[in-house]
C-alpha cells in the first residue's frame, strides 16, 4: 500500500538536496507535500518518465523507462488504491535495458475516474487491454506483473488476451477462493453483517488506521512518525469513497473469485511470488494456482507480509529478472535444437 514511501524516506534522506531547515519545515506543516516530492525525485532518479496516453474520452496515466527491445516490455499493475509509484522500489533493482511501464488503474491516481466506469475485475481488465493497445505495447507480448488486486487483474487479463502475454509474475493475487479464513477476513465479514463500510481496514482516515493498516499489511514493524502517518492520511481521505466503492464492486459476487475462476485457462509460464507471512490473503493461495495454472512455479518469502512489493523490492526484483532469464533460455536453446 503506502510502505513504499517510509522506504524512501530512509533510503533518500540523506541525499536529497534541499536544506534541513526547509526538509523540517515541509515535514511538518506539509507531509502529503513532501511525500509527492519525494514521488517526483524517485521517478527522475530512476529514469522513468510520467506520460498520458488516451482511448476515446478515457485517459491513462502511466510511467516508462526505456525502448521495447529484443527482450519483452514488463507492464506491472499495482494493488488497491496505491498508483503506479508503488512499483519504484522495485524499479530501483531491474536492470535499465528492460523497457518498463507502470499504469495508474482505472479511477487511480492520473488515470481517469468515471461514475459510469466499470470497477469489477472484468472492467478493469478491459480498460488495462484498452491501455495496452493505445501505447501499442501488444505488438510483441509482453511479461505482465500484478499484485494484490493488480495481480487478480493480471491473471485474469493472461486468460483473456492470451496473445497480448508471454509470461506472468503474480505476486500474492487476489482473487481467489482461499478456504483458511485469518483474522482480517472474518473482521471483513463481520463489517458486511453490521453493513459497516466506513470500516474497512484498508482504507484509513486517520493516523492511528493508518497504522494499523501498515500493520496488517507489513510483517516488518516500523515505527511511523506521527506527522508521516498524517500526511499519507492527507494523501488518501479525497479518495476514500472512490475506495470504498471499489473496494465493494471487487469482493462483490461478480468478481471475487475471478482469478480462480479464469487460472486454468492461462497457458504462459506462470511465477507465484507470496509472503508467508500475509496477513491480508492467506499464503495457501500460493498452491491453489500451482495445482490450477499448468505452467507454474512459487516463490514463498519469509518474515515477508502482503506487501512483499515494499517488504522485499530487491528480492522482488531478483526473482523476476531470474524468471526471465530462464524463459530467455529456454526459448533460445529450443531455437538451436
């Protein structure tokens, strides 16, 4: 979710190059200020380039870094109500001659936000192949990266558009029908039986929720400024009922378990990353898409929670290049057989 930005903090701290004074100052009295400054210092560190693409009427907002080339582009599509930024601390770690673009989802961030949009799973997969289409990235498939919700979007795209993909990086998806109920699932069923939506873990309004969230999403424990806590509460409250009414339209029946409903009709190779430790959704996911998807292997990470994104980019990062070098081979050794 947000644990990317105490990452930044400790990584770019002491780089950036703006006096302490005004570092204190804006910390402060503008927290959600600084947290977009420090959005903007990655993205130009890192090379990536904030760009706006349309289809119709319906804009996308996405970030790039390099060319297509001989190897394949990676599209990589973020969790619940984060935005494409949260990608960066992996970024940090992939080498720079892999042509990347990370998107805002649909209603997220730059990306536009309709009250006629379709939020189910199914709807975003199409606005994400509408997207995909628009930058002509399906000239040559690409390998397709998704966490969390994003993961349950990318899973579902690769069964849909199985000519646009040629590989999939899960990493913990949602979507599935995982029969070990935690602690967070039952406190989400007992929100929905008191039709308490203003209560959802995931989607804080104060600092002591924010907490808790970054609690329940990391196995890492880390202790938060109150004043950062505050600005990533800033940052979130505008956005708050567009959550919500996202939050319920893809844990609705329609599409809940989209992902499990879909996995065997995905024929690329397909790497399973997951924290053991997750406490949003339960690591057993993990071997249901192993038994369900034909080409598939999993990498569980210890002392690692859900957001494995924030939790572990360089691990994250590793296992991804691994999984593309492999693919890499393989297909190079059966064109000289």
């Amino acid at each position: 979710m947000d644990l990317h930005v105490l990452n930044m903090f400790v990584i770019a701290g002491g780089t950036l190059a703006i006096p302490i004074l005004a570092f204190v100052a804006s910390f402060l009295l503008w927290p959600s200020a600084l947290i977009r400054i420090y959005y903007w210092y990655w993205r130009r560190t890192l090379g990536l380039q904030v760009r706006y693409v349309t289809h119709n009427d319906y804009q996308f907002c996405y970030s790039c870094r390099g060319r297509p080339g001989t190897k394949p582009s990676l599209l990589m599509l973020h969790g619940f109500s984060a935005h494409k930024d949260m990608w960066l601390n992996v970024v940090k770690f992939l080498p720079k001659n892999l042509h990347l673009v990370c998107v805002d989802m649909p209603g997220h961030e730059g990306t536009t936000r309709s009250s006629l949009d379709d939020l189910s799973i199914d709807g975003q997969v199409k606005r994400i192949h509408q997207f995909v289409e628009s930058i002509k990235l399906n000239k040559k498939p690409f390998h397709l990266v998704g966490t969390s919700m994003g993961g349950h979007v990318a899973g579902v795209y690769a069964a849909y558009y199985p000519s646009d993909v040629c590989s999939l990086t899960l990493v913990c998806p949602a979507g599935l029908h995982i029969t070990t109920e935690n602690a967070f699932v039952q406190h989400l069923k007992m929100l929905h039986e008191m039709s308490a939506v203003d209560k959802i873990p995931l989607i804080p309004s104060t600092p002591e929720e924010m907490a808790n969230m970054l609690k329940l999403c990391s196995y890492v424990r880390f202790k938060v400024p109150h004043q950062l806590l505050q600005g990533l509460v800033d940052v979130r409250i505008p956005h708050n009922d567009f959550y919500r009414k996202l939050f319920l339209e893809i844990v609705s029946e329609k599409s809940r378990y989209s992902l499990q409903e879909n996995m065997e009709k995905i024929q690329v190779p397909t790497q399973i990353i997951w924290g053991k430790q997750d406490q949003v959704l339960d690591v057993s996911g993990a071997d249901l898409l192993a038994k369900g998807i034909s080409n598939c292997q999993v990498e569980l990470l210890e002392n690692c929670g859900h957001s494995v994104v924030m939790e572990r980019p360089r691990k994250t990062a590793k296992l991804i290049v691994e999984f593309l070098s492999s693919l890499y081979s393989a297909a190079n050794n059966k064109k000289q057989d």
